[in-house]
C-alpha cells in the first residue's frame, strides 16, 4: 500500500493540492470587475529563514516597476479569487542580469489561502548529485494556463514532462527583456531543459521535479535462476527552477519545438534572497520583532514532509 506524505512526498506521481496554493497570478487589474485580473505572469510564494516572497521570472517583472498592479490570490472563505492591489513595490533580480529571476518581499494578506515553496527545498547542486536528479526525471510546470486562466478564482494548471537536460553550462538564446533592449534584441541565458508543454503567462512559474529511487534486490521471477533487475520508483519532489519559457528559436537553422522550454536553476534563487540588501532588511524585521517579543518564524499551513 502507498501512502501519500504531504507535499507529495512518497511513491504517488501526483502532486499535493498544497503545490497549488504557492501560485500568485500577477497582472493589472481589470477595471469596474471585481477579482478580474489582466495577468501577466505567474509567480510562487517561498519561504526564506523565517520571511516571505513572491518569486518569478524577471521578464515578467520588469513589465512591474514603477506601476500599480495586483497579485491575485484565492480566498481561504469562499474559494474565489480576490486582488491584493500593490501601488508601488521593489523587485530585486540577480546581480547577473542574464539571470532570468525577480524576487519581491511579500507577506500575503490574511484573507488568503495560501502555501510557501520553501527554500530549504531548492534542488541545490549538492542536491542534484546527492539525489542523482537528472534527465528522464518527472518534472512539474505549475502555472497560469493562458486558455484557461479561472475566471473568478486562480486555476493553475500541472504540466508534467521530464528534464531532458540538465545543460547548464551551455547557452541558450533568447528575447532580450532588459530595459533598453529593442525589439528584436537576444540574450544567451543557462538553465535545465524541461520537455513540457505550457503556453505564454506561465513564465515564473515553479518547476518541481521528482526524484528516482532504485530499488535493490529486484528479481526477475520468470527466468529460471532468477535474474536480478534494477527498478525504480519515485520519491520527493525538489524545487528544479523558475520557468523561462519555450525554447523555440531557428538560430543557425537549428529548431527547438515548442515543447522543450527552459528552466532557470532554483539555487540562483538563493543568490538573489543572500543579497546583501535583503539579509538586511530580514535583519531589521527581526530586530523589530525581537525587540517586540515576537520573533517566530513564519509558517506554512501545510505540515512537515519526510524526503525519500
């Protein structure tokens, strides 16, 4: 018999609802239509050492600065979806700009129900080899589905492929999306390849990927001495990366069909949250909150997890 762990962990290929509840939609709010949002792009919440963020894709973010927009996020009451409307807000990227990722502090409203990726959770490189993570492993895309996109509520949609390389190290092109560049202009970024289909909108989505476990001492029962066999099943997810999008591109009359995309690494994420003015600004909330007499780490609702 299998059991389902929480957050999926365990021998289901199946994800959690609780993954479900990490995804924000961010757009510009549709005017005269209450919880109508224009999205623009997905994003995830992640917690960091005891603080909260919203991650995503920094061309998505960039299309941010300096104006209002609305993160959408559905309600704990009713299930429906409700706009939390953020008049101006700091994003902060990698210090490399060719790194496609974008963090904002966030600490969602009360009236939302929500789930937190958490950091310690990042397929790190140390992860990748201990966990022998790589191509051919279960990986999930989860993020706006721009067909369907949820009326009154958020409905983000589980692609599920596989990694088809883990190639960073290599350099993959792509549109230009810092300011300045023109229409037209490219820029060669890294990451992991991930052969999934998704649609525009599901940049900055979490890409999870689920890793393999080999089972020792498999027996082949039909062979007369019984010959040993290796078999697999699957254990925990880890957080693989951000979602850049499709690599589609006729470069040197090469094409990439548009059911490969990249993937942006998740430990990049933590060179952005190790920024010096990040550290600094979660050490001046914990100074506040320990001169209060409330420093506690911040929770998700969802319980702990065992990783196989």
């Amino acid at each position: 018999m299998v059991v389902e762990r929480p957050l999926g962990s365990g021998t289901f290929v199946r994800l959690s609802d609780s993954y479900l509840w990490e995804i924000v939609y961010l757009g510009f709010p549709i005017p005269g239509e209450k919880g109508r949002l224009d999205v623009h792009g997905t994003s995830f919440l992640m917690a960091h050492e005891g603080h909260t963020y919203i991650i995503t894709a920094a061309h998505v973010a960039v299309d941010l600065i300096d104006c209002p927009f609305g993160v959408r996020l559905n309600r704990e009451d009713n299930g429906l979806g409700d706009i939390d409307y953020i008049d101006h807000t700091t994003w902060y990227f990698h210090p490399n700009n060719s790194v496609d990722l974008a963090v904002m502090v966030y600490e969602p409203p009360k009236w939302a129900k929500v789930n937190y990726s958490k950091s310690k959770w990042i397929a790190t490189n140390f992860k990748l080899e201990s966990k022998r993570i790589g191509p051919g492993d279960i990986a999930y895309v989860i993020g706006v589905f721009q067909k369907m996109r949820g009326k009154d509520r958020n409905l983000p949609v589980v692609h599920t492929g596989n990694i088809g390389a883990m190639a960073y190290g290599e350099k993959l092109i792509t549109n230009d999306w810092r300011p300045g560049a023109k229409e037209g202009d490219i820029i060669e970024i890294e990451g992991y390849l991930v052969q999934v289909s998704t649609l525009p909108e599901s940049s900055g989505s979490p890409v999870y990927v689920r890793r393999s476990l080999e089972v020792k001492g498999g027996v082949d029962v039909s062979g007369d001495k019984g010959t040993p066999i290796r078999t697999w099943v699957y254990g925990s997810a880890w957080l693989l990366g951000v979602w850049h999008g499709d690599w589609d591109t006729e470069e040197k009359g090469v094409v990439v069909g548009a059911n490969t995309g990249v993937c942006t690494p998740a430990w990049r994420i933590l060179e952005v949250l190790e920024r010096e003015d990040l550290t600094a600004i979660r050490q001046t909330a914990n100074d506040k909150r320990q001169a209060s007499g409330t420093l506690q780490p911040q929770k998700s609702p969802s319980k702990k997890r065992k990783a196989l």
